[in-house]
C-alpha cells in the first residue's frame, strides 16, 4: 500500500466573514458558560448550582485549596490559551 504525503490544504477563499462568525459563536459560549451554571455540588447535605469560577470558590472555602487552584488555573488558562495564537495543542 502506498503512503499519501500530500501536505494538508487550506481554504484560499475563507473571507473576514467565516473569521467573524467563528469570533461571535466563541463570544456567546464564553458568555453563557460563565452566566449558567455548570457544576452542582454537594456539601453537607444541601445541594448548590454554580459556575465554573464558583465551584473553584466554594472548593477553597471547604478547604481544598489544590483541588480550587486546578479548576481555577484550567478554566483561565484555557481560555486564555485559545484567545493566543502562540497556544499549539
């Protein structure tokens, strides 16, 4: 069987347009993953909804400061990975 060693191809006619698109559906998921909330937890019997930056809050208050820092620096740094250009995965 014979390998392919073509080089990947892009697109030359993607427009300002696909990049604006691409830029506004990435605003509306940032804003409605921080307004709703997204982790439920559960502590001492009651029960409470909250954000990503909330969980990483209520994880510091309870005294799990390792477990606040890891979600906190992951949510953060992963958006701030994805809103660079030198970010490669």
């Amino acid at each position: 069987m014979r390998a392919l060693r073509a080089p990947l191809q892009r697109r030359e006619n993607a427009s300002i347009d696909t990049a604006l698109a691409f830029a506004v559906c990435a605003l509306v998921l940032l804003v409605l993953s921080n307004a709703y909330p997204l982790v439920a937890m559960q502590v001492n019997g009651s029960s409470r909804d909250t954000t990503l930056i909330g969980a990483a809050l209520g994880f510091y208050a309870q005294g799990f400061e390792s477990l606040a820092a890891l979600v906190f620096t992951t949510t953060w740094s992963l958006r701030c990975c994805r809103s660079s250009r030198s970010c490669t995965y």
